[in-house]
C-alpha cells in the first residue's frame, strides 16, 4: 500500500503547480490556489500512512535521534509518509510564494522558476523568493475615507 500512496502523493499536488507556473494568470487559478485546502488530498495521503504506524513515529518525533530517524526512514511505510509530509509542505509554501509574489507584483517569469525550485528543494525555493520579496513592495492600501 505504501507504494501506491507514495505514487498518488505527487499526482495528488500536480495540478496545483501545473496552475502556478503555467498559468498564473487565469483567473481560475488564483481561484483554486487561493484555498487552503489543496494541500488536503496529500494530507489524507500523509495521515493513511502515518495514523496506522503512529506506535512507532511518536518515540522518534517527541525524542529524536539521528539513528532513530533513519531507523523510521528506511521503511517503505516511513520513506513514504516523510515524502507525503515534504509535498504537502512545499505546496503549502509554494502557494504562500505563488500569492505573495501576485501581491506584490513579482512577475511570473520569475516567479514559475523559484515555484520549480520549490518543488525540487522546498527550503532552498523560499530563501530565493524570500531574497526577491523586498525589492518589490507590497501595495500599500488607500487611507479609508473619513466620513
């Protein structure tokens, strides 16, 4: 079972990329990015694997030892459920960094490849957009009119 939840796990989070990085503008997919809850699906994902093993990933996680870890790890149940986990987060960052450039008007051009390195490397994605983000401002609202 492990084998078939590590392959949906990506399938799951695709589509989301796919609208970020080849179609930012289309209206739908701030829409659908929009939401929380896309990363649901791999969530789902991460708990089927996690929930029935939770006896043995509780002692690592609340004490964690290198060994420990790379005992947990080197399961197909534990490299599946720590993939689930590293895609359900990189979405989540990836579409914090799809709407944050949107907000602060950081082209698309720029933006698809930081998303493509988030995929990849997750963390390393936003320390780039993270690098970029200052030199374009977010918008500062209209003072509200006084009545």
């Amino acid at each position: 079972m492990s084998g078939t939840l590590f392959g949906l796990t990506f399938a799951l989070a695709a589509p989301f990329w796919a609208l970020m990085i080849l179609v930012p503008r289309w209206s739908w997919t701030a829409r659908i990015v929009g939401s929380p809850l896309i990363v649901a699906p791999v969530l789902l994902v991460y708990a089927l694997l996690v929930l029935p093993a939770l006896g043995a990933v509780l002692p690592v996680v609340t004490a964690p030892t290198l060994d420990g870890l790379r005992d947990l790890l080197g399961t197909a149940d534990g490299a599946a459920a720590a993939w689930a986990h590293m895609i359900g987060f990189d979405l989540f960052v990836g579409r914090w960094i799809f709407s944050d450039a949107r907000e602060r008007g950081i082209p698309a051009l720029l933006t698809a490849p930081v998303l493509v390195l988030t995929i990849l490397l997750g963390p390393v994605g936003l320390a780039v957009h993270l690098g970029l983000r200052p030199r374009w401002r977010r918008p500062v609202a209209p003072a509200a009119a006084v009545a």
